[in-house]
C-alpha cells in the first residue's frame, strides 16, 4: 500500500466552476473489449494537478455484499466464516490512521467488540516489516472482525459503532477499510504535475496475494445490484478521498451525461446477462 495516499490532502483546489468544464473524456467504443472502461479528467484549476475518474465504475451499481454473498478473500471461498475483506487484517496509511483507530477502540463496548479485552491489553495494532503498521490478527483475522456466534453479530466492530452511534464509518475505520472498493493513486512526473487516479480496487492491486484470492467483489456481477450508482451511494467516502470540489464536478458532469450513454461496467453487464437468463420464459 506504498503507493496509496488517500490519507493526505489533496491541497488546493479549484471550486467547481474553476475546474475545466469541459473534462478530456475519450470514451472506448461501446463494441470495444469487454474489460473497456470509460474515464473523465479534470484540470485543476489552482494547483499543477490533474484529477482522472473511472466513470464506468464510479456510475456502476456496485455494493458492499457483505454478508449476503460475499465469498471473502482467503484462497478458496469461505462465506461461512464471514470475514469479508477482514482475513488479512488492515494496513494503515499514515501515523494519522493508526491514531485515529486507536482512540476508537478505546471507546469500543464489550457488546460491540468480541476481542476488546485483547485488544486493550495487547493494543490493537502491530508492527509490520518495513516499518509500517497493520491490525492485530487474532485467529486468522482483524482484531476488529466479530465472527460468526458473537452475541452482537458478525462483522467490523468499529463499522457497528458508527452506524449505532450515528456517525460516518469512515470517522472510526482504517482508510483502506472505508476506502473500499475505491482506490486513489497519485502519479508526479518528472516536472511536477501530478495525476490523481480514482478507480476500483482490482486484485493485481494487492500484489502477489491478490492473486491467490479465490474471489474479489469487484468482479462478481452479484455485486453490482446496488438501487444507485457508487458516486452517490458512497458520496461521503469520495469526498473524504478527493475532497467537495473535485467531487462536485465529477458529481455535475455524471448527472449531466444522457442516462444509458455511459460504458456499463462488465461485471453490471455480466449480472444482467445472469438476470435475463433467470426470467421465465413464456410457452408460444
């Protein structure tokens, strides 16, 4: 996660109107590869920046399925033990994060944590080779991750206490955790312009054991049946990553383009193929 720098601040940027109206946007033609995504960018208007969107799957109707189909990331499918993404525990992004986390486990309930009382005794985090820092693994997941007969039900303890307490996941989660299935990436050249990817987070992404995954969400068409599309059902998560304004024009440009003129992602295309298929068919 070297390269994942959702945790800084995207510096200055220019308010919407400040943003070129007129983003470069080179669609792949609509009978093109099937993997073919389509992406918009937009100049920065105050600082040497240039902001890239993968629309095709930021308009998608992908969502979380956690719990209802998701298979996990071990190497063979494991929906029975209910770890999501969890199995690997969570690597933090800066010393900001491993900060933020650490004052939320202190406010965590019993009720809320299964593994609270190791967690204060032993800290909740731990140290990773190269220096950086990761969530502690207890019984082959996230310290955070509930399993399967917990009173208070499977799943991320710190994701529980959000949602009882009203207030954004993103606020008490590691970045990565509330980042996915979102990936910001910032490339410098060599005079100094950066370029700010938002795209999906794809397997290749984690490296070696991306590979070994016997199923990753983004490419299940069972996860693309959310009832809207990404950029607004994950609204908060985006402007916490990019910041209002850049996603005020990527939000202005999405409701601008003609319903159905966007390149479908492969995976929604894949799920309707899959719910046509499922139809009845009427006797002639």
């Amino acid at each position: 996660m070297d390269d994942l720098r959702a945790g800084q601040p995207p510096g200055r940027v220019a308010a919407a109107g400040r943003v070129a109206a007129a983003g470069r946007v080179a669609p792949p033609p609509r009978d093109g590869p099937g993997s073919a995504h389509e992406w918009v960018s937009f100049e920065d208007g105050e600082e040497d920046r240039s902001w890239c969107f993968d629309v095709t799957f930021l308009s998608s109707s992908w969502s979380c399925i956690y719990g209802r189909g998701c298979q996990g990331v071990l190497t063979s499918a494991s929906p029975e033990l209910e770890q999501g993404c969890c199995s690997y525990g969570a690597h933090f992004s800066s010393a900001e994060d491993v900060a933020r986390v650490e004052a939320a486990a202190t406010t965590l309930e019993r009720s809320q944590w299964q593994f609270a009382a190791l967690g204060r005794r032993r800290g909740p985090v731990r140290r990773v080779a190269g220096g950086g820092a990761a969530t502690r693994l207890v019984d082959g997941a996230c310290i955070f991750s509930n399993r399967p007969g917990f009173p208070g039900g499977p799943g991320c303890a710190l994701h529980r206490a959000a949602i009882e307490r009203g207030v954004l996941p993103l606020e008490l989660k590691p970045d990565v955790c509330w980042q996915l299935p979102l990936r910001r990436e910032d490339i410098v050249d060599a005079s100094g312009h950066v370029t700010t990817t938002v795209t999906q987070w794809d397997r290749r992404h984690w490296g070696e054991g991306g590979k070994a995954f016997s199923w990753w969400c983004t490419e299940d068409p069972a996860a693309f049946a959310g009832t809207e599309p990404l950029w607004r059902a994950m609204a908060a998560e985006l402007v916490a990553l990019v910041g209002p304004q850049p996603y005020l024009a990527l939000s202005g440009y999405l409701t601008a383009r003609p319903a159905g003129s966007l390149l479908p992602h492969p995976s929604a295309v894949r799920h309707r193929v899959c719910c046509d298929q499922l139809q009845p068919r009427s006797r002639r």
